[in-house]
C-alpha cells in the first residue's frame, strides 16, 4: 500500500497478513515522526510480516523499515509477539540510526584539517 504521510512517500505492505486501518494508521503516525526529524528522508518502506514458525510455537510478527535518504540506505529489522510493539520497536532503532548519521554528518563538518605548509621551523 502507497501512501503520502502529509506529502511524505510511505510504502506500506502486509506478508501473509492484512493490514487493519488500525495498522496502517499507527505506522503512518509513528514513521511521520521520522520525517520530522530529518527532512533529508526520500522515502520509508515498512514491511509488516506474520510469522508462523514451523515447530507450532505462537506465531510473531516481523517488522522490516528501510529509509532511502542521500547517502547509504538503512535497513533494520525487529520482531516482537505483538504487532503494534514490533512497530514501536523499528520505529524507534529508525530514529536511533538517523540521530547517529545527523551527528557523525555534524562532527564531519565541524572536522577542519590543518594546512600543511612546508616550511622550515626553527630548531628550539
């Protein structure tokens, strides 16, 4: 499902689940956040998938997020019980990633190499 979160590009998709309008309402309002903090993003994909694991224990739930913005994409991934979490808990290592990148960005910039200017010192 393509959707525009306040002009945002957010692309949403359901694996072997449907997405409730409940689903898709909590992922849009928490990944609007995301664009709030960095206005560099060009697009959020989540990817919310049941999984059924094959030894009959209860089934989880998978979130996948990706965030095109200028420089490398992010990519991460969580699983939890409850659907709802799991979106919690991507959403949040989301904004832990973009902090991160903002602050290396900043202390890149602010890293001013000295002029190495061949010259003669004198001895002391």
């Amino acid at each position: 499902m393509h959707m525009q979160a306040n002009n945002h590009d957010l692309i949403i998709t359901g694996i072997h689940m449907d997405l409730t309008e409940s689903l898709k309402q909590g992922v849009t309002e928490k990944v609007e956040k995301l664009f709030r903090h960095e206005e560099r993003i060009i697009r959020v994909k989540v990817e919310l998938e049941a999984d059924r694991p094959k030894n009959g224990k209860e089934h989880g739930f998978i979130a996948k997020g990706h965030i095109e913005i200028n420089g490398p994409s992010m990519n991460v991934s969580v699983s939890d019980p409850d659907c709802h979490k799991a979106i919690d808990l991507l959403v949040d290592k989301l904004d832990r990633m973009l902090r991160r990148r903002s602050r290396l960005r900043i202390v890149k910039r602010k890293d001013t190499h000295g002029l190495d200017i061949p010259a003669s010192l004198p001895k002391m």
